[in-house]
C-alpha cells in the first residue's frame, strides 16, 4: 500500500513538472502543396508552349517574308576647278558622277509561287523609280510590274520567280481581342527578318497611314491594332496568327504613343485578289483621267455646292477629255449612286467597273445638272 501511495505521488510530481518546464516546440518547414506544386507545372508549360508556337510560326514563315528596296539615284561630290574665263569667279564647280543606291523602305510577303507579293501602296508610292524585292536568303529580284490598289493602302508587285513557298491568308473576321499577333519585317529599312510578337488589343480602328520615307499617307478605316512592336520600315510585312495564318498586313504606328501599331485586315487582302485575279492578272485598273478632291457635306453647305469629287485637273487624251469633262466640274454620282460623305468615293465607286464600261457621270457644272457618258479605260 505504502509503494502504490509513492508511485502516484511521484507520477503527479513528473506530470507537474512537464507541464511547468516544457521542452521548446519545433517548427517543421513547411512543404509546398500538391496544388502549389500542380500550378508551378502547369506555368512552366504554359511559357514553353507560347515560346514553342512562335518559333514554330517564325521556322515557318519568314522564307515567305520578303525586304521592299527602291533603287535611287545620287550626286557624287565634285570639284572646284578654275575658270580662266570667268573674271568675276575665277572657280567652277566640276559635278561628279551619278551612282545608282539601293536602299530598304518596307516589308511585304509572297501570295504565289510564281512571284506574286502583297505590301502597302505608301511604299511603292513613287511610279518614277523601280523597286526590288530582298528574299530572306538574300536572294534579290527586281520589281518587274505594280498593282496599286486606288481604296486601300495595298499593292501586288510582281518579281519573276518560280517556286516561291507563299504565306497562307487566315480570317480576320473571327478575330478576338488577347489573340496572340506576330509581326515579321524589316524595321527601320535595316534590320531584316526581325519577329515581334504581342496580342490583338483592338478592332475596328480608324487611323492615318503613311511612310516616313516616301511622305505619304493614307486615311483607313477598319484596321487591327496591336502591341507587337511595329516601326518604320515594317509597312507591308505580315501579322500572323498563332497558326502561322495572315492576319494583316502591318501598316503604321502611333507616332505619340508606344506598342501601338495598326494592320489592314486580310479580308481585305483577300478582295484584292480576287480583283486582280478577275481582270486576267493584269496590273491594270479602271481609270478615266482626272485630279479631284472629295467634297465633303460641310464644305458643300458652307460653300452652297453639291457634294461629291471637284475636278481640278483632266488629263489629256485620257477619257473624261474625250467624253467631255471640264476642271471645275463637279462629279456628284456615277450610274445614279451618289457621291458622298455616308457613301462610297468616285475610287471606290470606279473600282467596281470593268475596263471598257460605259459609265454615267451626273455632273454640276456652273449651276446646271449633266450627264456625260464616259467608256472606262486602264492604267496599270
């Protein structure tokens, strides 16, 4: 009896004493989760798939991708030489000689295995000079013909090549904004081949496009925009897809304002083609010979005179001169389609006919209504 009443007393004692002095707590390190651990994966394949997708598009695309160069011509420096001749200037200037300079001005991509390239109209704006084309292995053709389109800021140029590996066109109509965009050119007219990449961050936009070295511009409407870096010098190259697809075709940027750049959609591209493909592949386009500015509702009201295309100048011999068309005549419709703000321009309106039509033109002339009958001719 004695032994059980020590034993409980010294059981009480050591519980006592634990609970009084006990040992310090030991903090494990914490283990990451099994969720944690799942969504680090998951990232990490999320960055190898987008980096995978670009270089897959780049490997893809940029055989097709092609450098837009115009071929000018310089004054070397001369000498002063003396004049024995001249007693108020015993010096003259010896003008040297001419040297022809190839220089890069913009972008553009392969349509047709057998030559055929899509770049913007701003930069082959200049029907004086000639032009070339820099494929991405440096191989270099001459620019043997230009297909400028009158509405948009587009033109098919055509090289004499053969077995070319041409770009597939996508649809631009089902475009959402996030989509990935990547863009392929040569910026800046120097750094050729160079990919950017970024997201679609907008639709539908309205801008004004034009090229630094040609000072052209153009208003657009309808036009993509994106944040992958788009600089002078990429004016006609692609914007494709994550599928390696054309998207559009990069035309300006935002000069106030960084990774804003604009893309004319390829439904647009599309249209071209088909234009182009319906008249016998020729680069010709309805013409009928005058200068014109567009006038617009407010300068008609406030100038008490019809809208529609003020004509400044006829070209000689060309249509509208033999038909009868004067400067300062007024064309306010074309077949009974007005011309006006809310409606289509005479361009637009003159690319939907067929060289060879015979048109109706609804003139104002000095306060009276005509009508003169004009037969469409072409100019490439």
């Amino acid at each position: 009896m004695k032994k059980l009443i020590t034993a409980g007393l010294l059981t009480i004692v050591v519980i006592w004493i634990f609970r009084t002095y006990s040992l310090p707590k030991i903090t494990l390190p914490k283990l990451p989760s099994f969720t944690n651990q799942k969504q680090a994966v998951q990232e990490t394949k999320q960055v190898v798939y987008e980096e995978s997708v670009v270089t897959s598009v780049v490997e893809k695309s940029l055989p097709s991708v092609v450098t837009i160069g115009i071929v000018t011509t310089r004054q070397m420096g001369g000498v002063l030489e003396f004049d024995p001749f001249n007693p108020f200037f015993n010096f003259r200037r010896n003008r040297g000689p001419q040297e022809k300079v190839d220089r890069n001005i913009g972008s553009g991509f392969i349509i047709s295995e057998d030559g055929l390239i899509i770049t913007n109209k701003h930069v082959v704006t200049d029907t004086e000079t000639s032009y070339k084309v820099l494929t991405s292995d440096d191989v270099k053709y001459d620019v043997e013909k230009i297909y400028r389109d009158p509405n948009n800021d587009l033109a098919i140029l055509k090289i004499q090549a053969k077995g070319l590996k041409p770009l597939t066109l996508g649809d631009s109509d089902s475009l959402k904004l996030g989509q990935m965009a990547i863009a392929i050119g040569t910026p800046l007219g120097e750094f050729t081949n160079t990919v950017t990449v970024g997201i679609v961050s907008g639709l539908g936009r309205g801008i004004t496009a034009g090229s630094p070295f040609e000072g052209f511009v153009e208003k657009l409407d309808g036009v993509i925009q994106t944040d992958a870096a788009i600089n002078p010098g990429n004016s006609g190259g692609p914007l494709l897809n994550s599928k390696g697809q054309v998207i559009g075709v990069n035309s300006a940027i935002a000069q106030e304002g960084q990774n804003i750049g604009f893309a004319i959609p390829v439904k647009v591209v599309e249209k071209l083609i088909e234009q182009f493909e319906s008249r016998g592949s020729t680069f010709e386009r309805p013409y009928i010979g005058i200068q014109y500015q567009t006038i617009d509702r407010r300068t008609a009201i406030l100038n008490e005179l019809p809208e529609g295309a003020y004509i400044e100048r006829v070209v000689p011999e060309s249509p509208a001169e033999v038909a009868g068309v004067l400067a300062d005549d007024i064309i306010t419709a074309i077949d009974g389609v007005k011309l006006s703000s809310s409606n289509k321009d005479l361009a637009q309106l003159l690319s939907d006919k067929a060289i060879g039509q015979r048109v109706k033109l609804t003139i104002w002339r000095e306060g009276k209504t005509l009508s003169i009958k004009v037969v469409i001719g072409s100019q490439s």
